[in-house]
C-alpha cells in the first residue's frame, strides 16, 4: 500500500471526513524523494469549535507512524464543512527553497 493510501485511510477511519484531498508534493522538493512531502486538505465535523493548533493535532497524532517510517513534511489545511462551503478550495503549497528538504 502506498503512504497515500495510508494515510488516506488513517485519515478516513480517525476524522470521519466530508471532504479530504491527499497530494503527494514530494517532488517538489531537493533531492530523490519519494512519499515524504504530501498537501492534505481535510474537511470534518470534528473541527468544529476546535482551535487550528487542535485541528492540526487532530489530523497528525494518527499519523505518526508515517513520519517514523521516513515522512518529511505535512502541509494541513483543515476545515469545518461551514468554512468549507465558504472557501472550497486550500492556499498552494509554498515553492520548495532547498535545504535538502
């Protein structure tokens, strides 16, 4: 299984989403990377009343396993379904600045 497929999975079964867009970004980035850098875009009935910083919790802690297998980078963007409808659609990813990142 690829790590899109798991996290897309984790993510499904952990926030129950309305919406959910998993990018792989990894080749935006400086060297052989494969499956490290990856865009989410969630949309939960779980966010509601909760602070970004606890949304972002909400959407990393199920996914550590991920980055101890070798993820580098996590690009979240979380909504209510209300804030959803207002925007529908999430800011791009900035452009790689190097680093080895």
């Amino acid at each position: 299984m690829s790590r899109a497929q798991w996290l897309e999975d984790t993510l499904r079964a952990q926030l129950a989403p309305v919406f959910l867009e998993i990018t792989d970004e990894s080749g935006q980035h400086a060297g052989n990377r494969q499956e490290t850098h990856f865009r989410v875009v969630v949309v939960s009935d779980r966010f509601e009343d909760q602070s970004l910083i606890r949304r972002h919790r909400l959407t990393q802690d199920p996914l550590k396993p991920a980055f101890e297998a070798g993820m580098h980078a996590l690009a979240l963007h979380t909504y209510t379904p209300a804030e959803w409808a207002d925007r529908q659609d999430a800011p791009a990813s900035p452009a790689c600045r190097g680093g080895g990142h």
